[in-house]
C-alpha cells in the first residue's frame, strides 16, 4: 500500500455512485435460488419449489406454516429445514431461525449455505461471538467465499476485534478496490485500532467511489482538520457539496478549514451561506465574528460575536 503520508497527492473525483443494499426479501430470494439449485434433493423439488413461490411473493408465514407442515411428514429432509429458517428469517424470527438451521446442520454438519444461514442469523441476533465461529467455518470450508469473509470482518469488527477484521477487510479491498463499502469498513476498522493516517486513506478512496455519501465526506474531512490537512479538508468538502450543496455539516467544515488557511474571504462565504440556509450555530456565529475582526467590520463582528 502507498504510504499514506503520500495522501495529499491523490485524485479526488467520483461520480456519486451508490451501492444499494438488498432488501430482505431479495436476500431470502438469494439465498432459495442458491439452496433449490444445489442443496435440495430431488424427491424434496415439488414442495420446496411451492414453498419458493410463497417466498417470492413475499407470503412468509405461509411459507413456514407450509413448511412446518411438510416436516411433519419427513423430520429429517435438510432442504426443508433450510427453507423453515429463511422463512423465519425473513419474519424476524431470529431465535426460531437459528433453531431451524442448526436442525439443518446436524443433518448435513459442513453444508455451505447452512453456516452462511448461521453466520448472518446470529449477527442479526447480535451474537458476533457466534457469528464469528459460523461464518470462520464457512470460510474454513472455502477460502474464496465472499459472503463468508464480508460476514466474519463485520462480526470481527463489531466485536471489537479490530485486527481480525482489519486483515479481512485487506483481503477484501485487495481483490475488490472499486468496492465502496469495502473501503469504508475499513477505514471504519483502522479509526478504532486508533490509526489515524491509514483510516484517512481508505475514507478517502471511499468518497472517490462514492461522493454522495455526504455523511462519510464530513467525517473525513474532520479527520483531515485534526491532522491539520486544511486543503485536503477543504477539497473533501467541496466533492461532497457537489452532490448537495446545501449539506450544513460539510459547510461548515469548508468555512472552518478556510478559516484555519487563513481564507477569510472563502470562509466568510461557506458560513455565510450556513446562516442563510438557517443555521446560527456558535461555530459559524463565532468565526463569521471573528473574520469581521479582522477586516475591521466592528458593527458586524460586534452582531455575530452577542449572538
């Protein structure tokens, strides 16, 4: 990796771009395509395939009363038990899923798709200990797994095993650098193991991705302020403000690192337009006071400094 010291001469850009996430239905949808094409035996298609019909027009409770009343007739079918524990799932049923998958783990002890099911129903559950354990089997079993090693670092990291998660997450960015998510989650892990420099150059490749995080772009322009980085601070801010120009955080973190340059005409402005977006915060009252000082604008310092 490029020595993050080397971060001043880094391409700022982005387009904006968003990674959307699923939403639960088509996770579950995921999940039934992957299990019906590889995990079902074929004596259990018929139901299992009525069962995916329940499930794709989102009708889960008959999905797992369907389901609950197949097991009736074969206990031991781990298609079905799967099914039992995504349908309880997608109800935010997390304990009684969990019970189903590990019934489908004892039938089949290293099916890939059961300790994935394991792995993301106790994160959810937020048993990260446990998650840990289903989603480092998973990972055991096949060391290329994606969904496996994205599990075990959010698990890692949420359980404050920053290390762990940071060595997952270089993984992850090292065989998918366009990722954005993957950037920022590690940065994320970086800032909690408490460096400063590295979470700084992932944040940054994040918003180059992903500008429209507004979010992320006001943090790591604050990071830069700490580290005394004015001009990187203010360029952050400037991409950001790209995507909504109204965005009071990054405004104000663009007058402030002005300020700090000794840009008083560009920082009067960024806090100038706080003020008439409506915010009088002691931040932009303070410093709008402080630059009039310092052009000898006395009635208007006086007015922003008793305010």
């Amino acid at each position: 990796m490029t020595n993050p010291t080397q971060i001043r001469s880094r391409k700022l850009g982005g387009r904006g771009c968003h990674t959307p996430g699923h939403s639960r239905s088509l996770i579950a949808v995921f999940l039934l395509f992957f299990m019906l094409s590889g995990l079902v035996p074929c004596s259990a298609q018929a139901p299992a395939a009525e069962i995916y019909k329940l499930f794709l027009a989102g009708r889960y409770g008959e999905a797992a009363a369907r389901v609950q009343w197949a097991l009736a007739t074969d206990s031991t079918d781990l298609s079905l038990w799967y099914l039992q524990g995504q349908a309880r799932l997608a109800l935010l049923q997390y304990e009684r899923a969990e019970q189903a998958f590990l019934r489908a783990r004892r039938i089949a002890p290293d099916t890939m798709p059961v300790l994935l099911a394991l792995g993301q129903t106790t994160y959810l559950e937020g048993h990260d200990a446990d998650a840990i354990r289903w989603y480092g089997e998973a990972l055991r079993r096949d060391p290329a797994n994606l969904a496996a090693r994205t599990g075990l670092a959010r698990a890692c990291y949420r359980h404050r095993q920053y290390e762990a998660a940071i060595r997952h997450y270089r993984i992850l960015v090292k065989k998918h650098p366009g990722n954005y998510a993957y950037n920022k989650e590690l940065g994320q892990a970086y800032l909690a193991a408490d460096s400063l420099k590295k979470a700084q150059w992932y944040f940054h490749d994040a918003v180059n991705i992903n500008n429209g995080d507004l979010s992320l772009a006001t943090r790591l322009a604050r990071l830069y302020i700490k580290t005394h980085d004015y001009k990187l601070a203010a360029d952050i801010a400037l991409l950001g403000l790209r995507s909504d120009t109204t965005w009071i955080p990054l405004l104000e973190t663009l007058g402030f690192a002005r300020y700090r340059s000794k840009d008083y005409r560009a920082a009067a402005n960024a806090f100038g337009r706080c003020l008439h977006l409506g915010d009088s915060s002691l931040l932009v009252l303070k410093h709008l006071g402080y630059i009039y000082l310092s052009w000898d604008s006395l009635p208007d310092a006086e007015r922003m400094l008793l305010e």
